[in-house]
C-alpha cells in the first residue's frame, strides 16, 4: 500500500523558514517524480516545484523561485521542500504528489498546513 505523509508545516512570520518533508512509503521515490503543490483559501491548487527522475531536474514556480528548494533523500525515501524568505502570500495547505515515468501511476499525500503572519 502506497503512503505519502507530509509533515513540517506550522506557523512562521514573515521572513523565517521551514522544511516540509515528504515520506513515502510502498514506494522507491527516487523513482518518481516528486512535485510539490499548495492551495490557498479560495484558490485552485497551484504548482510549487518539482524534482525529476532520473534526472533530478528540478522546475520552480516564478513567485518561489530562489526561495525554496525541493530536494531527494534517497536513503530517507523523502522529498523535502526548503522554504527561505517567507511571505503571507505562502500561506496555503501544501501536498506532495508522486508520478510514475510513464505516468500510469499517481500518488498524493494528505496536506500540510503553512500559514505565514506576523
């Protein structure tokens, strides 16, 4: 049975920092596609970062980029999620999702909550 557990949300103010992790479990996640993705209130879910596979290719959202940083921890079977610098604008529940490279199989996890105020 396939598992994806989120964990390091919590409150922050402006300009402090957390990591979110991403545990799987049934699965070998360096042979996944890992992306992160966050929903704020009454708005859609949206991209954050994604790491790729084999390749280890990450992509980023604009409003991100050079903030955060999505990392693999093979021997940890984890994907975390570095978050610099953040903004009230970052306040969102945010899921790690899991693709096959052939895209058959798709995975997510239940949701962390990071909520940014000062």
């Amino acid at each position: 049975q396939v598992q994806l557990v989120e964990s390091g949300g919590g409150w922050v103010q402006p300009g402090g920092s957390l990591r979110l992790s991403c545990v799987a479990s049934g699965l070998i996640l360096s042979n996944y596609a890992t992306t992160w993705y966050r929903q704020a209130p009454e708005k859609g879910r949206e991209f954050v970062a994604s790491i790729g596979t084999p390749s280890g290719q990450t992509s980023y959202a604009s409003s991100v980029q050079g903030r955060f940083t999505i990392m693999r921890d093979g021997a940890k079977n984890t994907v975390a999620l570095q978050m610099n610098s953040l903004k009230p604008e970052d306040t969102a529940v945010y899921y790690c999702q899991v693709t096959s490279t052939s895209g058959a199989r798709s995975y997510w996890g239940q949701g962390t909550q990071v909520t940014v105020s000062s």
